[in-house]
C-alpha cells in the first residue's frame, strides 16, 4: 500500500457492502484505510476499514480534479465528494457533459 489517499475503493465486508467509498487517510502500520461518500460518512467523520476488506477497482482513466485535490491535502467539501463518486458510478469522462 502506498499512497491510497485519493483512491475509489469497493467495500467487500460489513454493513457498506458494494459501497463505493474515497480513501480520504490511511494508518499504514495497523493496515486500516479511513473511508468517506460524503453522504453517510462524511469526512469529518470517516469510516475506519481493514484494507483487505475492500476491493480496489480499475480507475482506467478516470481522474477527477476532487481526487487529486483530495491526495494533495486540500480541503474538500462533502458535497464535492459526493459529485466525484457519482461520476465514477456512472462512468462519465470530464468534459464530455
């Protein structure tokens, strides 16, 4: 694990199962990843997760300029969050809308 902060993750265990989620910090010693959707968990309040409970899918191409924000240390808004992972739920491309 290197950097996942930024990262789209799939939650393959618990009451979040199927979820799609953001990496928002991880504790790289206790291997737990901090999980957000900016809707049942914000990210004032991540959800903490074992990162062999989750499912690390294919990006592709996608980039969001919310997830680079994001792995950089900038603040972010919940609401941001939120349109990112929408965006990849549906598969849409920046700049074809």
């Amino acid at each position: 694990m290197c950097n996942p902060v930024g990262r789209i993750v799939r939650a393959k265990a618990g009451r979040e199962k199927d979820g799609y989620y953001c990496v928002v910090g991880a504790d790289q010693e206790k291997g737990y990843l901090l999980l957000a959707d900016g809707k049942r968990r914000r990210l004032a309040a991540p959800k903490r997760k074992k990162a062999a409970h989750v499912d690390w899918p294919e990006t592709g191409d996608f980039r969001h300029p919310v997830l680079t924000r994001l792995s950089l240390g900038e603040p972010l808004s919940d609401r941001e969050l939120r349109r990112a992972l929408a965006a990849f739920k549906e598969g849409i491309k920046l700049g074809e809308r």
